[in-house]
C-alpha cells in the first residue's frame, strides 16, 4: 500500500485532473482535453474513468462500481479491488450508500442525490466523429454550435430502419448549448441525465473530460416527427416484477430458456428484499438472503 | 443596382510567390462569371479567396448580405462567413467526394444543408431532398443508396442537388465538368444550364474548358501568373481576344 499514493495517482496528476473536472463543470457538456496517464489496466477497461475517480475521491468516500448495471463483472470488480487496494476507500453494492459511483454503460435505477458523484468509463467522446472525422473541423462544429451533423445522423437511422433505431450512446444538447455522447448508456437512461447528482465523464484513450454539473437541462436530440422516446424492451422483471426499468435478456438454461430482469442488479435486489416477486421469482425472506 | 458581389483589389500570395494579384471585378445578380486560364494561373486560388476558403493578403470581397447589404467577407467574423458557406453561398467542387460525404445517404447528403439551417421535420426534409434528386434526374428510388454506389456523372448531379437544396444566391464552381466522360460532361453541362437559368442563379465558375464558358458564362475573366490579362463579354473575349496570352488561350482550344 505504501507503495501508492493515494487512490494511486501523485498528487500533481490529481490537481490537474480536477481542474480539467472543474472547467467541464462550469461549461457543462464541453470536452476538456487533459494528459491521460498510462494505468494498470489496458484501454477499454475505463482507464479515463478511473482516473476521474481517483482525482475525486477522499478517505472517506464509499464507492461503487458497475459494469451494464452489475456489481459483479470482471471489470466492474477489478475497478473497485483496485480502489479498495490503492485508496483503503469503502466499497458497496447498494446505489444509497455510495458517495461516488463509477459506471460503464448504465445509471442506476435509484434516482441519486445530491452528495453522489457517477463517474462514467467513456470509449469515444466526440458525438460528431462518425460522421466529421476531422478533430480540427468537429472542435470548429462545437465552437460555433454548427450541429446539423448530428442530426443527418438521425435522419439515416429513420431512412434505413424507419425510425431512430440508435439504442445506445443517444445524442444529447446540454443546457441548450453543447452536444455530447452520454457514453453508450441505453437511451432509456437519457431522461435520468437531469438529476441531482454531479455527472462526470472520462475518456482515457481520448483524453478528454467532461460533465454535467446538478439540475442541468439535457435534452436527447430528435425531429419534430420522430420524437425522442425512452424505449425499453416490452413487460416486467422475471425476478422484482419491475415494469419501468431496464431489463437485460437472459439465457437461463441449455435449452435457450430466457428471461428479462433488471440490468440494475442492486436494484433488482431490493426490490426483492422489500418483498416484489416476479413471475418466474421466488418469495425472498431474511433467511433466503 | 447594387452588385452581389464587389470585389476589389485581391491579392493573394505563397510566401514569394503570387496566387493572384490585384484582382477586381463586380459581379450582379443572375449574372455567370467565367474565370479560365492554365493551371498555375491563379483561378483556383482566386475562387478559394472569394469563397472564404483562403485568407487573403489583400483586397475586399464585398458581398451583398440580406441583413446589412454590402458586407467585406475578408473581415467579418468566421461563424458569419460559415453561415453564408451553407445558406447564401454554394460550393460545388471538381471532385464530388471533396463535396458530398460518401458514407451518408443521397438523401442525406442533400437534406444536411437543410438540417444545418435548422430544419428538423424529417417528413419535410426527405421530401425536398426527393424533389432535388429528382431535379438533378436522379431516381426517386436511390435516395437511400450512399454515392459510392454512384456513378461519377451523378455523383456531380447530387452535389449539385447538395447545394441548391437551401437556394444559395450564389454558386461557386470549381471546374464542374472535369474528369468526366465527354458525353456526360455534355449532359451535365445542360443541366447546369438549366438551372442557372430556371433558378435566376449567380455562379463564378473556374474552368480551364472554354466550351464550358461558352455555354455557361456571360462574361470572362482571363488569367495568367495571378493576374487578370482580358475581361468582357463570353463571346467578345472568345471570338475576338485582345491579349496575346487569350489569343494563344483561344486558338489551342480550337486545335483540339
Ligand atoms: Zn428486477
């Protein structure tokens, strides 16, 4: 332990990731560049969101860590081992007791509040670079909120699926002025945008910054025509008979047996605790548990 | 009657070099201006300074805003001179994937200067771009196929289509017929005509094709080593040149 400062990065480093947090604070939805640091884990393994973590995080924070919505996958527990080794911080499955929650791919269902931080794992920051692969000319786009791109974009997705068939990584204008990748979330999660908590993203390959300060309008781009619609896969939880969350499809025996159930697996678990019990449940007492 | 556009002393340099020097000529509203000459003889660079793609060293190009008339693009503020790039202003270049993005839909592609001007009914949009395509003679049922899966002839219809879609006051042209087959250079050429004519449009083309100014441009500019050496009218320039260089210019195209 010794061997590390805390939360693993020098001091400096962490200074100059918090100022980069601080600007992308106080022009929400704007990508800030900062000098990415190599860590000990490879790239696509949330390098950009640890880094943010670590630059955020005190002796006293409790931390979660989740991976599409679980506490339990290879990345999401490496994450949180290596906070737990690196920075001796608390560590928790449940959404309410987390002072800092680091996610890939999902907000919890539990609204957060306002002494939260969610910290999101971001593989490719630049909402316009599919379609403008210049970094020159999309910085230019951004500066002079030339963003009819984005929407050109959409207008594909309709022309080929007939509707706005993007699932994932759904474009968003922050506070009526920039235009950001909510990082591949499902666009379910969209609304939760606006929320109490503080929202920060970090993009390690791409080193860039960004975030959404508490309370801040974030708006899912649409057409007058197609608006926006916070889609899930139809029905309830198999397990919690939740029927306004996001459900995961599941294989549950060798015979191609499937069910849905909530991706937030804390959630799900709650639930149950507190006594729902889907159509394939079981009740869940004290002692199941 | 106020020009559309007023230019005036344009200069334009590579180091030691001249793109083009002194360049001054006023250009009214429905009128086609040629600009041939070699290459190396300063027309591209000349089109690129008007059109704000390249800053000059000198001169004014004044162009006639909606809002506040006669305006110097040299000096107004970047955003300002990129909205005229996609509302007032067209540019059509000689090679259609420097003006079309190929990964995206014919329809798209003509739809996206709409969406840059704000546009966000998709059921509108995707009807003016179907009749664009149609106006540039591109079938109703290609308008989801990307143009890579086009040929060269309607590559340069759709960025055309591209263009006009937000009708632009004025259309720079950079050599629009060149690398194309001859009988789709003719096609195309009439279709230019067309619409230039139907649409009351201004354009500057550059061109080193005679037979493009010919049928195109009311009047000429002649250019050598960056500066204008003969102006008039099309026909005048072309069948009576005065200056050497257009004399010399005028008798190799007739050799061809
Ligand atoms: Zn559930």
């Amino acid at each position: 332990m010794s061997d590390y400062n805390f939360a693993y990065l020098d001091e400096q480093t962490k200074r100059m990731i918090r100022r980069a947090i601080l600007k992308g604070l106080a022009i929400p939805g704007y990508q800030v560049p900062f000098a990415s640091r190599e860590m000990p884990m490879p790239y696509g393994w949330g390098t950009g969101g640890v880094q943010v973590t670590a630059a955020c995080l005190t002796p006293d924070d409790t931390l979660k860590v989740i991976d599409q919505g679980a506490d339990d996958t290879t990345n999401a527990v490496s994450i949180r081992r290596f906070f737990e080794k690196t920075a001796a911080v608390g560590v928790t499955q449940a959404t309410t007791q987390a002072s800092v929650i680091q996610t890939r791919h999902r907000i919890p269902e539990e609204p957060l509040n306002e002494d939260q931080i969610l910290v999101y794992q971001v593989p490719i920051p630049e909402p316009l670079r599919f379609l403008e692969p210049r970094e020159t000319e999309t910085r230019k786009m951004h500066a002079l909120e030339e963003y009819g791109l984005i929407h050109v974009k959409l207008f594909e997705d309709i022309s080929q699926h007939g509707q706005i068939a993007t699932a994932y990584a759904y474009p968003v204008k922050v506070e009526g002025r920039y235009v950001m990748d909510p990082s591949p979330i499902p666009r379910f999660d969209n609304p939760k945008m606006e929320m109490a908590a503080i929202q920060l993203f970090g993009a390690g390959r791409e080193q860039r910054i960004y975030a959404i300060p508490p309370y801040t309008q974030v708006v899912s781009l649409d057409f007058d025509d197609y608006p926006f619609e916070a889609s899930k896969a139809e029905g309830a939880c198999a397990l919690c008979a939740a029927d306004h969350t996001y459900l995961d499809e599941v294989i549950v025996d060798d015979d191609g047996g499937r069910m849905f159930v909530c991706s937030d697996t804390d959630y799900c678990e709650s639930r149950r605790q507190a006594g729902h019990v889907g159509a394939q449940g079981t009740p869940m007492g004290k002692d199941a548990a | 009657m106020t020009p559309l556009l007023d230019v005036q002393n344009l200069s334009k340099y590579y180091g030691q070099r001249i793109g083009c020097k002194d360049v001054s000529f006023d250009l009214y509203p429905g009128e086609v201006m040629g600009i041939v000459g070699e290459s190396g003889s300063g027309k591209s660079t000349l089109l690129n300074c008007l059109a704000g793609h390249l800053e000059p060293d000198s001169g004014a190009v004044l162009f006639d805003t909606k809002t506040d008339g006669l305006k110097d693009t040299v000096t107004m503020s970047e955003p300002e001179r990129r909205m005229l790039g996609r509302t007032d202003w067209a540019f059509v270049h000689q090679h259609a994937r420097d003006g079309l993005r190929m990964g995206v839909s014919a329809g798209g592609n003509v739809g996206e200067r709409l969406m840059a001007v704000g546009a966000r009914h998709y059921g509108d949009i995707r009807a003016q771009a179907a009749d664009w395509l149609g106006r540039v003679e591109i079938r109703a049922d290609r308008i989801d196929d990307r143009p890579t899966a086009f040929s060269g002839g309607m590559q340069q219809r759709l960025q055309i289509a591209r263009n006009l879609v937000t009708g632009p006051r004025l259309v720079f042209m950079d050599e629009p017929t060149g690398g194309l087959d001859v009988s789709v250079q003719a096609r195309l050429l009439d279709m230019i005509r067309e619409l230039v004519r139907d649409l009351g449009l201004s354009a500057i083309i550059v061109t080193h094709d005679l037979a493009v100014v010919r049928l195109l441009a009311d009047r000429l500019i002649v250019m050598k080593d960056g500066h204008v050496v003969e102006t008039g009218l099309t026909d005048q320039v072309l069948d009576d040149p005065q200056h050497s260089y257009s004399q010399l210019l005028v008798s190799s195209v007739l050799q061809v």
